[in-house]
C-alpha cells in the first residue's frame, strides 16, 4: 500500500510502548498492531484522534504517502 | 433460541447430505430406465403405463424425458452441494464471506438450468403426446421458479457487496 504508517518511528520518538499506547487510546493491541505493521485497510478519524492526541503529533506525521509505491502499483494495475 | 438454531442448522445440513444421495440414486435410476427403453422398449413402455401401440411417438418422448432427468442430476447436485457448503458456513459462524457469494451465483444458474430443462420436458411432453395417449407428465409453467432464480442473482450481489464491506470493516482500525 502506498500508504505508510510511522506509528513505531512515532513511539520510538516519545518512549511509549504499544502496550502504553494501547491503554492509553483504549484500542486493542492486536488493532494497533494491525496498524503499526501496515495491514490496516482503513483508519477511523476517532483512531487517529485518539492516537494523535497521545502522541501529541498531526495525522501528518503517523501517515505518509510514498509516490514511489504508489507509481508501482498504477504500472501492476496497468499490465494486462 | 441459539441451541434451536443450531438444531435447526443441523437437520437442514443432514437433510441436504441426503438429498444429495437421493438425487444421485434417482439419476443412476433414470439412467437405468433409459437403458431399459434402448434394450426393451416395449417392455419399459408398458410398465411405465405408456400406451406405445396407440402413439408410437410416446417412446421418443420418454427417451427424451429421461434424458432431461439425467441432465438434471448434475444440475441438481450443483445447488444441493452449494447449499451444504453454504450451511456449513454458517455453523462455523463465518458465512460472509466472497465464497458464499460465488456458491449463491452457481445455484442461480444451475437453477435458471433446471428450469430450462423443464421447460424442455413441457415441449416434450406436449409434442409427443396425442388427447387418447398422453405422456403422462404433470407439466405447468410456473413463474415462482423463475422469480426465484432473478432472486438468487440479486442476492449473490448483495451477498458479494456485503462480503466485501465486511472485509473492509475488518481491516478498520
């Protein structure tokens, strides 16, 4: 997926475990390790509400697009 | 209510299990009887209580109807067979699934199937037989099969739509 999360750069940066983090937004840490390793499909804006004000960081520094990723998968789609 | 549920799923799981042997059964019966018309026609004809010396088409017409069994069969195997698999889906508690959608979409078209071969047998039972000697098939066209069937594309659909959303709404964080 083109999208790229930096959860575990962003818990590496504040000193917080996922298991902190998990207590903390109240989500469950097998969900949060869905989105950490990238698997999610989708982000609740509540997720990413509570995850930001934990952090203390914008949706911009847990989410990145990686247009490289992206160009890859047009050129697969494209191929017959 | 949940145990009444799960009784319920599992006498509709042996029932289908049986149909299955009895529709098998019924066409290695049907198929016996064609070969009986090949071997000995006029013995098979009178046993089946057909008139063969008053209408002689009437042995080409049962020929034909018990060719139109036998195409059944498999047709008849494709819906029972799905519908297991389909109930067993359920009873392991995960029936949204894309397969079910994919099984839900072959049951319509086996079905839209087996309504074509009945009608086939309609036209057949109606060209073969005269008023003194008919075939003897209790032919009606009915339009609940074919509702049934516009039914069951409909619902592969929204089944393949829910199945997909459901997907989604799993991987949502």
């Amino acid at each position: 997926m083109a999208i790229l999360v930096r959860l575990d750069d962003l818990l590496h940066e504040r000193r917080i475990t996922l298991t902190e983090l998990s207590e903390r937004v109240d989500i469950t840490l097998a969900n949060l390790s869905i989105l950490k390793t990238g698997k999610a499909r989708a982000i609740r804006f509540s997720t990413l509400e509570a995850i930001c004000e934990v952090l203390q960081c914008q949706p911009g520094d847990l989410l990145e697009f990686a247009m490289d990723e992206a160009a890859g998968k047009a050129e697969r789609d494209r191929r017959p | 209510m949940t145990s009444r549920y799960g009784t319920a799923l599992s006498a509709s799981g042996a029932a289908l299990r049986v149909l299955i042997v009895l529709n098998l059964l019924l066409g290695l019966g049907i198929f016996a009887l064609l070969a009986a018309s090949l071997v000995a026609p006029e013995w098979t004809m009178a046993a089946l209580g057909a008139r063969v010396d008053l209408n002689p088409a009437l042995l080409t017409g049962g020929r034909a109807i018990m060719l139109v069994g036998i195409c059944s069969v498999p047709l008849a195997h494709i819906v029972l067979s799905r519908l297991l698999a389909m109930v067993e889906t359920v009873r392991h508690g995960d029936p949204f699934v894309g397969e079910n959608a994919v099984r839900l979409n072959r049951i319509a078209w086996a079905l839209l199937g087996l309504e074509m071969l009945h009608l086939v047998a309609g036209i057949v039972s109606a060209a073969a037989s005269t008023r003194t000697a008919p075939l003897g098939i209790d032919w009606s066209f009915s339009v609940t099969g074919w509702l049934a069937i516009l039914l069951l594309f409909v619902l592969a659909r929204v089944f393949a739509e829910g199945a997909r959303m459901r997907d989604d709404l799993e991987g949502t964080v």
